[in-house]
C-alpha cells in the first residue's frame, strides 16, 4: 500500500461549497444522487484532472453543469472518479451512484445495523457513498434529503436542521430534507433511517437559544437512554461554563446502533454510538460502564467545537481533534466526579495502554509522519498522549492563559481546517511564549524516562535533585533530542509534613521544567532529610526511576497531600516486589510484611474516608503492567504467580480489616450510579478479592451469596469474576445462571464473554473455541468479537501467550477471518501481538510465527497488512 507523508500535503485542487444529496433508501439498492457545486482552488494548481475518491461504489450517471457526460469524458472505477479536463470556473457536479448497505461488512460508508440504516464517514467512509473529495479539508454545506419506506424506517436523521418532510404520494415511502449551515468536511457527514424509540429534551443555551436534544434507541428501551440524556445535558452546562463554547443548531441527536467498530462518532448534530456506551439500566450496566457513557457523550459532544467547527487540515493533525478532546473529555469527568480518583484511573489506561504502544514495534509520534492506512492511527497515542500533552500545556502556562489560549485558538480558527502549528500559536501568542521546544512532543516517539537522584547536605541544609533524562529509541527515530518535562514537585519530611523550602527554578506553583538531558535543582533551607514528591498528578508522560527506599515511598503513602503520588507510591513498593518475585530474585518475608502492614494501617485510617481511592490502593499493578516494567524475557506464568502469592500476602495479613470493609460497605440503598456509591461498591469488592486470594473457601461462599443477591450489574460480575478464579460446579453453576439470566441481553452476555475469555487456565482455548459457537456470537459484530476474542488476547496474559503458541495461533485464524469481513476490527485484534517482542524465547518464536504465517496470507487488507508488517519489522 502508498505511503502518505505529512511533508507532501498540498491544499486540494478543487473546492466544494454545497452539497446537494437524494439518499433513497433500500436495503440492496441505495440511490444516491450528489449535486456537488464545486471551483477550482485558487491554492490548488490549475490544468489539473478533478480526481474524486471513491472506495466500492458503482457509477450510475454522472452530468457536469446539467450536460450528461459521455464515456471518453470521464474514467471511473470503484476507487475513482477522473474527468480529465474539468472547467476552469465555478461548476455543478451531479452524481448518481448505486451502493449496497446490506453487503456492507465493513461498517463504513452506510450500511446496516439490526436493520436500521447508518454511516460511518470517519475517516474515508464518505467515499463509499459517492465520489468525493474526501478529505478533511475541503469543507462544504450539505442538504440531505432522505427517503425511504415508511414502515422500513419511520425514523430519518441527518446533519444539522430539520426542513421539511413528507409523504411521497402514491407509494409507501416518506422523506426528509435536512439542511447543515456549518460548513464541514465529509468525514462529518451522517445520515439515519430506522424504527427507533427516543427520550428528549429541551436545552436553553447560555445565550438564550433553545434546543431540542434527544437520544435515538431501540424500541423498547428508552428507559435505558435517560442516563446518557442527562450526560449530555451536563456536558452542554460544563462547556459553556468552562470553556464558553455554546452549542450552534436546533436539535442535538444522537443515535445508538449495535453494530460499530469504536465508540462513537462525533458527526455534526448526529451523533451516532455505539449502543455499549449508551444503554444503561442498574441491572445491565456496570458502574464502570456508567461511566464510560457519561465520558463518551462528553467527549463527542465536545468535539462539535474541538473537531467540527474547528476541524483538521488532514489526517496527520488527528491529535488536534482527539488529544484535546480527550483532555476536555477527561477534565469533565473530574469535575463531574473525583479529580484525583480520576487522574489514577487515566494514568493507568495511559500506561496500559499508550506506555505499552510506545514500547512496541508500533510506536509512533503523536503527530505521526507518514501513514499507510489512516484507520491504524486512531491509537492510544494519538487519543491519550495527546491529551497528556494539552494537560503539560496547561501546566506549563497555568490555567488563566491556557484558557485564554483556547478561546483565542477556537476565534481565530473557527470554520477552519487547522493544524498542531495553529493550535500552539494561539498559546505562544496570549503568553508570549516560544512554544517551538515543546512541539517535540507531537514529532518524537517513545516514552521519556527520567531518572531522579536526591542529596541531602546536611550541613549546608540543602537538598538537590538531579535530574537525567533518556527516550528510547523507536522505529524511524533512533535518537531525540531532549524534551520539555514539567515536573511538579514537593518535598514532605520523614514524619510525613509538607516542607516549605525554596528553590527559585521551582515556580510558585510547583513545577519546574526540565528542558536538558540533565539538570540539577536546589533547595536551601531545609531542615532535615527530606522525602521528595516528584511529578504530582503525573505532571508529564514519562516513566520515573526514584532512589527512594520503601520506607521512604511509604511515608508519601501515608502523608504525601498529591493524593495521585500517595498512590503511586503503593504501586511502586508492590511492583519492586512483584517484579523481583517474578523474576527469581529473592523477597525477605520483612519487606513482604512491611508492604501488608502499611497497606494494612491505610486501611485502618484512610480507607473509609475515600473508598474509590482505596480500592485504587488495594489493586496492585496488573499482571501485563509487571510485564512492562520487566520489558524483556517476560514469563508470564511467573508473574501470574507472583501476582497471587503478593496478594494472597496481603489478604491474610489484613483479614479483618477486610472482613470489615466487606460487611460495611454492604449496599443498603437502591442503586446509584455517583462516584461516591461506585467507590463504595469498588472498595468492597477488591475486598472480596482480596479475602478470595487469602481464603479461597470463604470467598467462594461470600461471591456465591453475592451472586444470587446483588441488586445490580456491577456487584453481580464483581462476584462472577471473583468466582472465574476458583475453578468447580460452583462457577460452572454461575456461569449458566447468568448466561440464562441475560439470554436476550447482548449486551450482558458481552461481559460473560469477557469474564470466561479471561480465566488464567489451559482449558480457556477450548471454552473460547466454544464459545465462538454460541448463539449470541457473531463474528460480524464488533462488540461481540471484541468481547471474546479481544479479552482473550488483551487480558489473558497466561493464556494467549501459551508456552506452545496455542494462543497465539487461535488469534490469527481469528484475524484471519475477521479480516475478510472488517478490516478495521482484524487489525485491532492484531494489535495484542505487540507485546510478542519483550516475551521469552519460545512464546517469541511462537509468536513470530503466527505473525508470519498473516503476513503470507494474499489479499490481506491495507489495514491488517500494515500492522502485521510493521510488528515484524
Ligand atoms: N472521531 C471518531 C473516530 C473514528 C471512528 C468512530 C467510529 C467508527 C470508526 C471510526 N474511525 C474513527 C471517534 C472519536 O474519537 O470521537
Ligand atoms: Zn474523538
């Protein structure tokens, strides 16, 4: 497949201004007519053939300025439209173009979801609906009419505002014509036609405009919408109120379908979701999943300024849209719940996941340079570390004038396709700031990691710190240059007190930048030997090595006032001993101790003062986070031994606190969904796990009793995933209890998929394998293959990194498979190889082998071929 590289962007040729589309629905035999009023670009060259993309559409006719075109005038092929000597002045376009939703496999362009009609435009699905320049700069006013059979799809949604609708006499069929004043790249575009039920709303905006905002479902389930109604109602409150962007049209929709391959988009006025982050009911949907919703409808919601009304100049700038929405996004649900308990949760998807990516033969800058195929770049990196990066931004500046950076950035480049250059000018223009160092963020890979020394003069009542940093080397980046590196720090004496010592690198607002491959900072003043809290808050995304003792991190435990560092300091100490426990080097009974005793008095003091963060404390690293840190020659077996024995550790030393907690926190009021219920119902149930690890017997029987008497989702899989862990009827009895339970409940049974994917023992290839068979399974749907496939490769770390290359081999037959009907779906799967390279060496050659045997494979996708080559690389 071409390479496309950054450096050759040039502005398109041609323009569009409007776009005029007759959408007749059919399920086989979609008529779409665009009427493209189109000029030559004055950026562009001139005397140049128009050349519209296309992607498996089937030309119909095609007129320019009403005169039907002859064959000769004009060469086109599924992938292409060429008319070779196109007008030098303003023209009209008309396309007719014949398309089937219903053969649609890949989910992109329109096609069908449990019968309904939808799109998928981003990022080159407009091209599978008509010939286009589909690409995000080119920026044009769209009128849709749509039509269809009345009884077939009652329900039609388009972009922007309502017009008009109506019957069209003498058939069954209706329609309605949709107009979008904003103007907007293709990508944005969207459309509806379905039988579906709605909850709505009016909204009045901070000026005074009133909106109709409304949730699109299945019939029958409108109840389960109301949660994400309110979601986007508050979401409309907190930008207004901390970003002062208002909301632009009459209505706000958004549509849930089944059958998507990510989340959610974020098209003009339309957004359409992924049912799984929309459905909520307390006996359906996890406190996890809650909030996944809440953050989702936040997040597309806000992409209607960061994103629609300010949009990309092409698909390198993808960072600028979805880095700081991201951001936005998060923010959001910080404020909407709790800061800190928030900031652990990111940071610990960051690392899980963006850490993981950037250590792997598929690393790449946040603004990457060149791509194959755009849909493998919608990545951790991309999303997560490009938020980290706006969060450094705010950090650096403070948040007075990163708000004055974002207002200015939204006035001056409002209607506009922009770039990351456009983006940090704004801020480099309201501080005066030369932001140009900083940019290496977006333009240089891999993860930073930044060693930190500490000296006592006990003398001279100084405490330096030296700073070094180092980013690995990546593919196409063999060396760096040094970063911009926001630390936020403190020192807190030995007996746990804040100490107000000085050091004029340090700003009043405690963050000092390190700019150098090393630096040195000093404190005079200070009293006594101090314990240093560096990156509080995880001021930046690098990986830390600190020469503090266990004693020491648990002094920040205990007092550090950065709660984020109080729980990295618990994670550090555990994660010394895991990683040393699984990798043969001896841990003295002392050190295990010391670790359960400091957990064991948290638990005594601080715990019940906030569960959320407690729970947080008590989960130790996962077991692929121990793989990470150890980087080379992971035995997975081992660190899943590991893992238990530390936690079987620290359930017997902490028995009755445990106990304690377990009956305490015993839910006496209906469900839920705040933060505050959630924490509780969270602490309770590392509890449970915990009491597992320490006492099998018992805490088979407490998740058994929790099983058939939890009032809600979250409780009843908290206990069903304790019970996967202890092998007997009793879970096999759960496991068909539930299945019976949630049979009409996709879904529910997506998370009985997950939990059976994941159980740590030989037999799970088989129950997989299975379970592929089963009814609610569906290789064409993505939420079901992500549910078990996906968990299979991403979560079980014993079981697909099999010794014998099982586990390796069952992922790509799947991928295999999956590719031939969504390429986008494979070549996520594909993904969970990359960790093939830090294994040991026989699971590596397994590995390496079932990459190879995909690679061999012929008519392979762009998408899974560019992921497979580049792992192998
Ligand atoms: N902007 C969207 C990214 C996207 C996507 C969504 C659904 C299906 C395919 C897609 N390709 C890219 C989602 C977002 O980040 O908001
Ligand atoms: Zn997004």
């Amino acid at each position: 497949a071409q390479l496309v590289r950054l450096e050759d962007y040039r502005p398109s040729d041609f323009l569009i201004d409007r776009v005029e589309l007759d959408v007749r629905l059919h399920p086989t035999m979609t008529k779409v007519t665009a009427t493209l009023s189109m000029r030559p670009n004055p950026a562009g060259r001139s005397d140049v053939p128009l050349v519209l993309d296309g992607d498996e559409v089937n030309l119909k006719a095609i007129a320019l300025d009403e005169r039907v075109l002859e064959v000769g005038e004009f060469e086109a092929s599924p992938q292409s439209l060429v008319i070779s000597q196109p007008p030098q002045q303003p023209f009209r376009l008309t396309i007719e173009t014949e398309i089937d939703p219903t053969a649609n496999t890949k989910l992109m362009g329109l096609y069908r979801s449990s019968g309904n009609y939808c799109t998928q435009c981003e990022a080159e699905g407009f091209r599978r609906i008509t010939y286009f320049l589909d690409r995000p700069d080119v920026l044009a006013v769209y009128t849709t009419r749509i039509e269809a059979e009345r009884v077939e799809a009652p329900v039609l949604l388009g972009n922007g505002n309502p017009v008009e609708s109506g019957a069209v006499e003498g058939t069954g069929r209706h329609y309605a014509i949709w107009h979008d004043p904003f103007p907007k790249p293709s990508y944005l575009f969207a459309l509806v036609g379905g039988r579906l039920g709605r909850v709505a709303k009016p909204f009045t905006t901070m000026s005074g405009r009133k909106v109709e905002i409304a949730v699109y479902v299945e019939p029958g389930k409108e109840h389960r919408a109301d949660y994400a109604l309110d979601a986007l109602e508050r979401s409309m409150i907190w930008d207004e109120k901390v970003f002062g962007r208002e909301y632009d049209l009459d209505v706000f929709n958004i549509v849930a379908v089944s059958d998507f391959n990510m989340g959610a988009m974020e098209n003009k006025g339309l957004n359409i979701f992924n049912d799984k982050y929309v459905l909520a009911s307390p006996e359906t949907a996890t406190d996890t999943d809650y909030a996944n919703i809440e953050a989702i409808i936040a997040h597309e919601y806000f992409h209607n300024w960061s994103g629609n009304r300010v949009t990309c100049r092409d698909w390198f700038q993808l960072c600028l849209k979805e880095g700081l929405t991201v951001f936005r996004d998060q923010e959001f649900s910080s404020d909407e719940r709790s800061r800190p308990v928030h900031r652990i949760a990111e940071v610990k998807t960051l690392r899980a996941r963006q850490f993981l990516e950037d250590s792997s033969p598929l690393s790449h800058p946040v603004r990457p340079s060149q791509y194959r195929e755009i849909n493998n770049f919608y990545t951790a990196t991309v999303y997560e570390k490009g938020a980290e990066i706006v969060r450094m931004l705010k950090t650096i500046i403070g948040d007075e004038d990163f708000r004055r950076g974002m207002d200015l950035y939204y006035e001056s480049c409002d209607g506009t396709a922009a770039t990351v250059e456009d983006f940090l000018k704004a801020f480099a223009d309201v501080t005066g700031r030369d932001l140009s160092h900083f940019s290496h963020w977006y333009a240089q890979s891999g993860t930073p990691r930044v060693n930190v020394h500490g000296h006592y003069d006990e003398a001279a009542k100084t405490y330096r710190i030296d700073f070094k940093q180092q980013i690995p080397p990546t593919p196409g980046q063999p060396t760096k240059e040094p970063m911009v590196i926001p630390v936020v720090l403190g020192l807190v004496s030995q007996d746990g007190q804040p100490m107000q010592a000085a050091c004029e690198r340090v700003s009043t607002r405690g963050v000092f930048l390190l700019d150098k491959a090393e630096d040195s900072i000093t404190f005079t003043g200070v009293s006594s030997r101090p314990v240093p809290s560096v990156f509080r808050g995880f001021s930046a995304p690098v990986k830390v090595s600190l020469d503090l003792s266990s004693e020491e991190l648990l002094v920040l435990l205990r007092h550090d006032t950065d709660a984020f560092n109080r729980w990295q300091a618990a994670q550090t100490v555990a994660m010394r001993m895991l990683v040393s426990l699984s990798t043969g080097v001896a841990v003295r009974d002392e050190e295990m101790n010391s670790l359960a005793s400091a957990f064991c008095s948290f638990m005594d003091r601080d715990a019940l003062s906030d569960p959320a963060f407690a729970a947080l404390v008590l989960t130790l690293p996962s077991e692929a986070d121990i793989a990470q840190e150890i980087g080379k020659d992971v035995d997975p077996d081992a660190i899943h031994r590991a893992r238990k024995e530390v936690r079987r550790h620290i359930g017997r030393a902490c028995f009755e606190h445990l106990t304690d907690f377990y009956r305490t926190l015993a839910e006496t009021e209906a469900y839920s969904p705040d933060a505050a219920s959630a924490g509780r119902r969270a602490l309770r149930n590392a509890a449970l796990d915990l009491l597992t690890a320490a006492d099998q017997q018992a805490g088979e029987k407490l998740a058994s009793e929790q099983f058939e008497t939890a009032s809600n989702m979250t409780d009843r899989l908290a206990s069903l995933g304790v019970l996967m862990t202890i092998p007997g009827m009793v879970r096999e009895n759960a496991i068909g209890d539930f299945e019976q339970r949630y049979r009409n409940e996709p879904l529910v049974l997506d998370k009985w998929f997950t939990l059976q994917a994941a159980i740590p023992e030989d037999t799970t290839l088989d129950r997989v394998k299975r379970l592929m068979e089963h009814p609610a399974f569906s290789i064409n749907n993505p939420n079901r293959v992500r549910s078990l496939i996906g968990s299979f490769a991403m979560l079980n770390q014993v079981q697909f990194n099999r010794k014998d290359g099982a586990g390796y081999a069952l992922l790509a037959s799947i991928v295999l498979r999956a590719d031939e009907l969504n390429p986008q779906l494979a070549s996520r799967l594909l993904t969970a190889f990359s960790t093939w390279k830090m294994m040991e060496s026989t699971r590596r050659s397994h590995a390496r082998r079932a990459l190879q045997s995909i690679a061999q494979k012929p008519n392979l996708s762009r998408d899974v071929g560019d992921i497979v080559n580049r792992s192998l690389e």
